[in-house]
C-alpha cells in the first residue's frame, strides 16, 4: 500500500477535487477524485509538431492529462517513466500541458519522451503563459516560477471518450492500481 503525505499544493488540489466532486458512481480504489457526468474543462493548444489539440480533436478516444517540465531533473522524469509502464498495460494516449511555458519547446519535449522510452501516442502542449495558465487554473493546477525550479502540482487525469472528466490522481501513483481503475471507468 501506498500511503502520500499531502502538502502544499497537493493538499489544496485534493481540497479542490473534493470541492468539485459529485457523487460518486461505483468509484475507484485509488482515484483523490470522481466524476460521473462532468464535461472536461476544455483548452486549445499546439503540441510538439505544431497540430492544435483540444478535447474535441481527441473526442470519442479516452486519454490522460497531465502536467510536466520537460526540464525537469525531479518528479517529472519519474512520473514520465510511470506513464510509460502505466500505457503498456491500458494503452490511452497522454496530453501534456506544459509546467514550463517559459523554457518547454518541442524539441525539449522530444528529448523527454525519449529518454523516458515513450512509445504511446502523446502530445506535449505549448504555449505562452498567458495561453497555458487558463489550463492550469481549469484543472486545480499550481505553478510557480522560481529561479532555480519550476514547482508543479503532479495530478493526472482521466478524459472519458465522451470528453467527460472521470477521475484524478495525484502523484505519485503505481502505474498498477491505477491501471485497475482506469480499465473500470473505460
């Protein structure tokens, strides 16, 4: 079992899940959050190679959302290598909003999933901070900017193929359980 320590800003993102939360329906083991019948906040971006992505140009597949640094030295590489285990067993692509609209591009981006032996279908969304912090704020995710380090709230999310919001894990997470839960609300 694992057993995560709240603080800071994961503490106010499970508030703010808890806040938001309707009823549950049958509700997963392992989710800080569900949801039955929410629309995903919706958001328009270009990824990596350009093409803009938005919950209506991934409609009618599931995928995960998350948020990370490409430059990141800490947590990032750590859940990026957590993706990759979780995708050999559930198969959904992976959208990422940057954590580092200052520094993020595509070739950084690139360099992540590389070196993180991505190889599901993902797309790494860029953008000013101006474009990408509506993102931020629509999910309950915490940025902020610091000389040295780019502190982040670490959520994932679950987009139901109907572009419903269905559930939220905070990291870290074993790819595992998580698994389990996303082929119950999938």
């Amino acid at each position: 079992m694992l057993i995560v320590a709240l603080t800071g800003s994961a503490l106010g993102v499970a508030a703010a899940f808890a806040a938001h939360r309707p009823a549950r329906s049958s509700p997963p083991s392992y989710a800080q959050a569900t949801w039955s019948d929410v629309p995903a906040p919706t958001f328009r971006l270009r990824d990596q190679t350009g093409k803009e992505i938005s919950p209506a140009t991934l409609a009618g597949r599931p995928f995960l959302l998350t948020f990370l640094d490409s430059r990141c030295r800490g947590e990032c590489p750590i859940e990026g290598r957590e993706l990759a285990l979780l995708e050999r067993q559930v198969h959904l692509p992976v959208v990422v909003v940057t954590a580092d609209p200052w520094r993020d591009t595509a070739t950084s981006a690139n360099s992540f999933a590389r070196r993180e032996r991505w190889s599901f279908p993902w797309h790494w969304l860029l953008g000013t901070p101006a474009e990408v912090a509506p993102v931020w704020r629509s999910y309950d995710v915490s940025v902020k900017r610091t000389p040295t380090d780019i502190p982040h709230t670490m959520a994932l999310y679950l987009v139901d193929a109907k572009g419903r919001q269905r559930a939220a894990y905070l990291f870290p997470f074993e790819p595992a359980e998580l698994a389990s839960d996303l082929r119950k609300l999938t």
